[in-house]
C-alpha cells in the first residue's frame, strides 16, 4: 500500500496511482438522508473499473479536511458500508446526462 506524509506532523494516509481516468459516460452516486450524491469522479472511475473487471467488492478511501473515510463497497448489493461506523447506504450508477432516478 501506498502512503502519503506529511513531515511536518507525521500524518499518513493511503494514496493510489491513478492512470487516465474515464467512467464511461456514468456517474456513481450514493444516497443522503435527503437526495442522490455524486461520488468524486476519481472515485466513480475506481467503482466503474471495479464494475468492469466483475469484482463483487472494492473499498474507497475518502479524505476531507477532518477526516480519512473508508467505505466497503458492495457492487452486487450496490451498497457502501461506513468501516468505521457500520452506516449503510445505498449505491447507484446512471448514465452521464441520463435521467437522475435511473440507474443502468
């Protein structure tokens, strides 16, 4: 696994290589208390792969000012399960300029 430091305080968190990144015309997203949510579209190409190459499960680690968040992601159930907090919640792919109720 890959790290990233910072020298100043010692902080690490994982990082990943990512190459030419394409979704294929989809948008991942995931459902709030209170409507739909895009992933980043670094992550949606990293569950869009994930889709391609038949994988069942993935994880993604989503960093905010706060916080280092690390999701399961279950692509046979199209849900993302919280590691830390065991919160879940429902996943959905669409086509890009589709409909926003429509998954593919």
């Amino acid at each position: 696994i890959m790290v990233q430091r910072n020298m100043r305080t010692g902080f690490c968190r994982p990082v990943r290589r990512v190459g030419a990144l394409s979704t294929s015309g989809e948008c991942w997203e995931w459902q709030s208390d209170t409507s739909w949510e895009a992933f980043a579209p670094t992550d949606s190409a990293h569950l869009s792969a994930a889709m391609r190459a038949g994988r069942a499960l993935t994880t993604l680690h989503i960093c905010t000012s706060a916080h280092l968040w690390e999701y399961r992601i279950d692509l046979q159930q199209m849900a993302q399960a919280n590691a830390r907090t065991g919160k879940l919640r429902t996943i959905r792919r669409r086509a890009l300029g589709g409909p926003s109720t429509g998954s593919i």
